[in-house]
C-alpha cells in the first residue's frame, strides 16, 4: 500500500510518515498543497491523507483540487481535523473526501483509518 501524507508541520508529517513505515506501509509526505499536487501527477497512491490546516492553504481546497486531477479522482482521501461538526464533515465530502479523521488521535488509531482506505 503507498500512502501520500499532507501535513506543513514538519514533526507530525515524520511521525506519520515513520509510524506507517514500521507497519510496512509505504508512506510518501507533502508539506503543501502543491508539493501533494505535483506528487499526484507523478505517482499512484492507493490513499491520501490531507490535514484540514495547511500553511499555503486550506486542507479542503487542497482535497479539492486533488479530486479534480485525473490521478486524483478514485483514490480514498481521508482529511485530518481538529472540528468534529455535521459542518466539517459536510465540507470535506462536498469535496469529494471520504472521510474525517478527528484530532487529537494515537498513533494506532491513525494507522488503523490509513490502513481501511481500500
């Protein structure tokens, strides 16, 4: 399984990205959205996994323009938050996102979710 990870913090995104490594998950990390963009257009993932809070923009939009790449279109997108509202989730599935994954979360619980998106 290869996994793309969007996060701008630097320490979550290595820890994510080595937790999965351990679980033999392949783990690829995007510290923006354009960085995810271009990984996207040049690689096949079989999930992604988008932090709702990004530096040069929102995780949703991010989403967003995922789902309208060609490469992006069928692949499960889980969006990371720290909002649990019927709003929030509505949002992300308006984009196309299948799911939402709510902060604070393990380390196992956040392999798990990865893991599902099949």
């Amino acid at each position: 399984m290869k996994v793309l990870i969007v996060d701008d913090n630097e320490e979550l995104l290595e820890f994510f990205l080595l937790s999965l490594s351990e679980v033999g998950v392949q783990a690829v990390g995007a510290k923006s959205a354009e960085e995810a963009l271009e990984h996207v257009g040049k690689e096949k993932f079989d999930g992604i996994v988008v932090d709702a809070t990004l530096g040069d923009s929102d995780g949703i939009g991010c989403a967003q323009r995922i789902r309208e790449t060609k490469s992006g279109r069928g692949v499960p997108l889980l969006v990371m938050s720290s909002f649990s509202t019927p709003l929030a989730r509505r949002m992300a599935k308006s984009v196309g996102c299948d799911d939402l994954l709510v902060k604070p979360f393990g380390a196992a619980q956040f392999i798990e979710r990865v893991k599902t998106l099949k």
